[in-house]
C-alpha cells in the first residue's frame, strides 16, 4: 500500500494526526511522531523501540537512519521497495508511541 493510502488508514485512528517534521509532512500520535515518507532515501521513516529498529536492518527490510551524521536509535528507513507493508509499520509505530504514552 502506498505512504498516501497508509496515512489515509493511520487517520482513522483516534490520536493520529498530520503535522510536520523537518519541513516535511508526518503522522504523530498526540503529539509524538510516528513516521514520515522521507524523499531523499526514497522511503518511509518509522519510530519503534531500538531493539525493533535492529531487528529490521537485521531482517534486511530496514535501513539505518544518520542523515544527520548521527545514529536515531529509534529511527528506521523502510524502503519503498516494502511499500506494500507501509501501513503495518506505520501502525507498529503507533502501537510504540501508545506504550511510551502510558
């Protein structure tokens, strides 16, 4: 499913709103960011635990996101190549922010 249908999914759950993260349009879950479609990697942004975030590079659907030269923990590249799973990462970084939320 394309970023555009899966911010259409994530915008019918209670909590999720559109806003904006490094002057590019995003998804946060009051107020917390979930993820954003990152042009100059071609590829869907996603905020999950560290452990997930390994697990993905690991899997070899993730990438490491350090355009800023430093390390996001929390952040990871899901190339578009995976587009098809956009809305069940977007919705596991949903179900990240609910737990930090907590």
């Amino acid at each position: 499913m394309s970023y555009e249908n899966a911010v259409q999914q994530l915008m019918l759950k209670e909590g999720v709103e559109q806003s904006t993260m490094m002057k590019t349009p995003c998804l946060r879950y009051r107020g917390e960011f979930l993820g954003m479609f990152f042009d100059k990697a071609d590829a869907l942004i996603i905020k999950v635990a560290p452990a997930r975030v390994d697990a993905l590079i690991d899997e070899g659907v993730g990438l490491e996101f350090n355009f800023t030269k430093k390390r996001f923990k929390e952040w990871v590249l899901i190339p578009l190549e995976f587009e098809d799973d956009y809305t069940a990462y977007l919705l596991e970084a949903l179900a990240y922010a609910k737990n930090k939320a907590r």
